[in-house]
C-alpha cells in the first residue's frame, strides 16, 4: 500500500465498483476494529462491557454494533492514551485547539500520512488540478492540520506548492500574481479578506492565473461561494476535513461543485440522530459519525464528528462511486436556542448574502435584555452604498431585517457598520460572540 501515491491513476479508485468498495470496506473494518481492540484500552473495555469481539463484525452493519468515540474520549485520554502503536512508529503530531481545556492530539505513522497525502490528490484531481498547478497554500502552518495537510496533498499531486501559510495579506497577494497562483487553499473567509486585500492593491482578480479555491475548515454557505466566484472569477470548492479523522481531506467536491465525495475507502460514513444516537436511513440530515478505515497510529471508531450533514446517495455526473455528502450546515454545537427557536449561523449568512449590497462581513451577538435572549447581527455592506442617502440606508436595513426573519422565524437587532469595522479573519472566523446572561 506504501506505493501507491506514486501510482499516476490514484484517481481510479474514485470509481470503482461498489461491489468492490463494500468488500475492501468490511476488509479494512475488521483489521482496523481488531487492531484498536487490541492496542486501545478505553476502546477494548467498551466493548468487554457489551459482550463484543472484533469477531462480532461480520458485515458492514455490524458497524452499528461498535461503541462511539467522542472528543471528551480525546482530552480524557490526553496526550497519547488513543495511539495505537508504539511511540517509535509515530512520524508526526498535529493538535486542534478546542475551546476550552486541553488540545487534542493526534498522531500519524509514515502509513497513515500516505493515506492523507492520496485521498487530498484524488481530491485535488477531482477539482481538476494536475502536476502542472501552482497551489498556494494559505491555511495555517504548523500544530494546525490545514496547512500541511494541503502542502503534502500538492507536492504529492505532483504541483508546485508556494507554501505562504495564514497572514501577511498584501504579500500573499503579491505572491500569487508574481508566481502565477493557479489554485489556493484556505478558509472561505480569508479568501473574502484577499479578494478585498486585492481590490485595496488595484489588483483584479479576474486577470490573475487563479481559478481554484479550495476552501473549508469552518461551515460557509452557496451564497458565499457566489459570492467568491462573482468577486474573484475562481471556482470555489468545498473541502472538509477534521483532525481526528485525519484534517482536510475526509470529503471534497468534485467539478460539478454539487456535495463532497466522501474517501469513503478511507473514511467510513454513517449519520445518526444526535439525540437517540439511531444510525438513520440514507439520506436523512444528522450527525456525521465516522469511522476511519485504514488509519492506524491513532484509529477512530464510530467517531462523533458533531457536524450536520446528510448523505447524498444519488450518483454525481461525474461517475465517481464514492458517496457524497452534503455541505456541512453546522456543528451541532454551534446552534444556539433563542426564545426556543432553533438558529444556525449559517441561515443568518444565507439570509444576509441573499441581499444585494451585502458583504461577507458579518457577525453575530447574543445578548440579554430585560431577561429576555436576543440576537443582534452587524453586517458591512458596500462602501458605496454606506454613503448613500439615509433613505436607501433604511430600505436596506428593512429589507436585511425581513430577510433573516424570513429564514429564522425571529426578528434581530441588526446593524449596518462601518466599511472595515469587523474584524478579519486569516484562519477559521469566529462568527459569534455569546454574551447572553445564563439564568
Ligand atoms: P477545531 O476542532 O479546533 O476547529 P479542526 O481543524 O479539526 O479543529 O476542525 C474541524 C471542524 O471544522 C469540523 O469538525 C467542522 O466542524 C469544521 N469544518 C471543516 N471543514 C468544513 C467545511 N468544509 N464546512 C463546514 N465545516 C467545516
Ligand atoms: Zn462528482
């Protein structure tokens, strides 16, 4: 298996049958699921307690059997109780920062970090980049998966990778024009800061090289991505990816830019209901639990991703045989309940996208008044409509107010601000500031 990057077709496992696939998945879940019951303790004594063995998986659907793994697994057993092997086999760390608390960490043989490198070359040639791109990547370097998850990905598709990291905005720009940037990679919102970095520069996107995004790490909506497209004249694709199951790379879009090819040889899907914890029926909306398939430093089983999605089984256009899944919405955690309404940032920003004159530039306040819980939204528009007369100001104030509540069900305080008063983001946005008062 060790070869198999260098293989030129790598793509060709995007296709295979899915006869095949099953098989080479029940194949790899048994190894993996002996193999973590063998070297796991916490993973072994869930399932003393439920009277299993590695025997008892005997088809794909035993799966539902096996006990979840969940991020406080993570942080209890920190830093190295989840490695499966011995520390001499591990070549590379990463960490996620979490909010609160302990990092988590994690860990990667030579193997392992095979794995990542072929399934983000498929998934760069499924975007259809090739050896001869220049790929920028943009996303954080360092204890963070982003940055050198995509560089390897790159280097092993064989592209030239200008390795800029986060920051230093104007530079960056510099660099793509001067070296002929084809492809970046990065959050959605930092790219939005770049497309305005340029603007500032007298730069026009439109005549650059560039005409891939490669965008993920944090939830972003279709109304951003035409946003992006209109602004930069790139296409905008989605990646997803999270450290404990291996960083970006779990799932990415292909060209027809309809849901996220899930490496499901690598990455096994199942959705559930995050509240009585069913697996649910093939294209039902829940919570992604995934089970990694050929990951062996550091093994994750039925792990609960707290992401929202759905599985899309219907075929793609482009013949992959790989499942999709559909844009992340959310996390689970990132919802917040407001006089019992259920809300998403991300309506909010498909709300407020779905107005013209509106920028990317947003954020969200929950806050407290006369005891009762409210959301205040602040939201640039246009420089050039922020000048305007008061009168048009008000129309679109009225018009952002109506568009949200439509979506939500809840009318917001909203805001216009000024050009450039919110903060920028290099790396994941942070979106929403909670000073609720907790009763
Ligand atoms: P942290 O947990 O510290 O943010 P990660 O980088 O591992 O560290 O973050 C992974 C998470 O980022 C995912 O679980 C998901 O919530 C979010 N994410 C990653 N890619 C996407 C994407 N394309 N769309 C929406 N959310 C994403
Ligand atoms: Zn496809």
């Amino acid at each position: 298996m060790g070869q198999h990057i260098s293989n030129d077709d790598v793509s060709a496992l995007d296709f295979v049958s899915e006869e095949y696939l099953r098989k080479l998945q029940l194949d790899r879940l048994q190894k993996i699921v002996k193999h973590t019951y063998d070297n796991v303790e916490l993973f072994r004594t869930r399932m003393q307690e439920r009277n299993l063995t590695p025997a008892d998986i005997r088809t794909l659907k035993d799966i539902a059997k096996l006990p979840f793994t969940v991020k406080t697994d993570l942080r209890d057993t920190y830093p190295f109780g989840l490695f499966a092997v011995p520390l001499s086999e591990i070549v590379r760390f990463h960490a996620s920062s979490g909010t609160t608390g302990k990092p988590i960490v994690v860990s990667y043989t030579q193997e392992d970090l095979n794995v990542w490198m072929e399934v983000l070359k498929r998934g760069f040639s499924g975007c259809g980049l090739t050896r001869d791109d220049i790929i920028q990547v943009s996303y954080g370097y360092g204890l963070f998966t982003g940055g050198l998850g995509a560089h390897y990905g790159a280097e092993a598709l064989g592209a030239a990778v200008i390795p800029t990291g986060g920051g230093n905005t104007k530079r960056q720009i510099m660099l793509m024009r001067d070296f002929g940037a084809t492809a970046i990679c990065c959050t959605p919102s930092y790219f939005n800061f770049m497309i305005e970095q340029a603007e500032a520069d007298g730069i026009d996107m439109h005549k650059l090289p560039l005409r891939a995004g490669i965008f993920g790490a944090e939830p972003w909506s279709d109304e951003m991505r035409k946003r992006i497209e209109a602004a930069s004249g790139i296409k905008a694709y989605n990646i997803y990816g999270l450290s404990e199951i291996i960083g970006p790379g779990v799932a990415i879009e292909c060209e027809h830019q309809s849901g996220m090819h899930i490496f499901e040889d690598h990455f096994y899907p199942e959705i559930i209901d995050p509240d009585t914890c069913e697996v649910l029926p093939e294209g039902e909306v829940g919570e992604l639990v995934l089970t990694t398939l050929s990951k062996y430093a550091m093994p994750m089983i039925r792990y609960r991703t707290r992401d929202l999605t759905r599985i899309i089984s219907e075929k793609c256009p482009c013949g992959r045989t790989i499942r999709r899944i559909d844009r992340i919405s959310s996390r689970s955690d990132d919802m917040f309940i407001i006089r019992g309404v259920n809300v998403f940032p991300s309506q909010i920003e498909t709300a407020l996208l779905s107005v013209e004159g509106t920028t990317a530039n947003y954020n969200i306040v929950l806050y407290t008044e006369n005891g009762l819980d409210n959301i205040e939204v602040n939201v640039e528009i246009n420089p050039a409509l922020f000048s305007d007369k008061i009168s048009e100001m008000e129309k679109l104030h009225s018009k952002l107010t109506r568009a949200i509540e439509n979506v939500i069900g809840l009318r917001v305080r909203l805001n216009i601000v000024a050009p450039n008063s919110i903060q920028r983001s290099e790396g994941k946005a942070k979106r929403v500031t909670d000073n609720r008062i907790k009763a």
